[in-house]
C-alpha cells in the first residue's frame, strides 16, 4: 500500500506541474489561477496547496524539473565526452539551451529570474540559486573531466573555467529570455563563438 501510495502522489504532483507548466505558457503565469490548474490537472484545489504554497513554488518546481532532466543528460554526456575539447563543452551547453523551452517560455523564465533576484533569501531564492551551481558544477566536472583525459592543458584551473564558462552562459541566457525575437539558434551561435578564444587557450 505504501508504494501505491507514493505512486499515485508522484503521478498527482506529475500533473499539476504539467498542468501549470501547460497553463502559465498558453495563459501567462499572471493571468493563471491556482483553481485552473486544479481543474486541468483533475485534482481538488486543496490537493495542489498540498503540494506547493502558491504560484512562485509551482514555478521553481517547473525549473527543478526542467534543471534536473539536463543534469540527466549532462552526466552521460560527460561520462562519454566527444573527442575535441570545443566540441564537448559545446554539446554540453546545448544540452541546457536546447532544453530551455520544454517546459518554461521566456515570460516564465523571466518571472524565476526575477523572484530569485528579488527575494535571493526565500525558499525560491535559495532553490533557484542550488540549481545554478548544480549546472555550474557539472560544467566544472566536464573540464576536470577533459583535463584528466589530456584534452585541456594540465596546470588550467578547471574549476575557474568552468564558472567562467557558465556565468558567460548565464548571462547569454538572461539576454536570450530578455530578447523575445532572438532565437535558441542564435543563442548557441553566439556563445559558441565567444567561448572560442577560451576554449583556444586552454586545448592541449
């Protein structure tokens, strides 16, 4: 009974994120109500304060979920890296960046971004700030990574570049949900190319 239980709570909270994630995308996060996304999701209202307060911890678990699957996707992609150091960091990143989109548009990004700015104490704050380093920290492990197999220089502090690599990539992305014409193409363009002279630097 116990793992019906938890089963049939997972599928619940399955729903209401999808839910969520489907209204505040068609809808606009503002303008969706937490009983429309009761309603979609085919629970009680009670049900989904259950799971989450308000709005702002539907989000940040919409960005969990949507952080969590590219970190999936990183770890594999580190363990078999491709063969030119470029290459795997590029592959990496796009891996984020690709992935953006699934579940977030940029309205919604730029609500997260914007609550975890505003309030960098709350539940929110710190949650979205742990995921941050979690990408930073996996883009670091891929540097370590090439490193010990002899495709970046030995004596490179790894995990400097791969905060440098990330915080460059932090900040496109906030360009990128900031800009509502430029596309995820042109974004992967453009970090390509100013992560070329680094990437120049530190090749073996």
């Amino acid at each position: 009974m116990t793992g019906l239980r938890a089963k049939q709570k997972a599928d619940r909270d399955h729903r209401i994120l999808k839910a969520a994630s489907h209204l505040f995308r068609e809808e606009g996060y503002d303008r969706t109500k937490i009983e429309t996304i009761a309603a979609e999701a085919e629970v009680a209202i009670g049900t989904v304060y259950n799971y989450y307060r308000n709005k702002g911890d539907l989000l940040v678990a919409i960005v969990s979920m949507e952080v969590n699957e590219v970190l999936a996707a990183g770890a594999k992609l580190i363990d078999h890296p491709p063969a030119e150091a470029s290459a795997a960091v590029n592959a990496l990143i796009g891996i984020y960046l690709d992935h953006s989109l699934v579940y977030l548009n940029k309205e919604m990004w730029r609500h997260a971004m914007a609550i975890s700015t505003s309030q960098p104490e709350s539940p929110f704050g710190r949650r979205y700030r742990d995921l941050d380093n979690r990408l930073a920290e996996q883009l670091c492990e891929l540097i370590k990574r090439l490193q010990r197999s002899g495709r970046v220089k030995v004596g490179i502090d790894a995990t400097a570049v791969g905060e440098m690599i990330f915080n460059n990539m932090n900040m496109m992305f906030t360009t990128f949900v900031k800009t509502e014409d430029m596309s995820l193409s042109a974004l992967n363009d453009a970090i390509a190319r100013q992560l070329r002279p680094l990437m120049d630097a530190i090749r073996s």
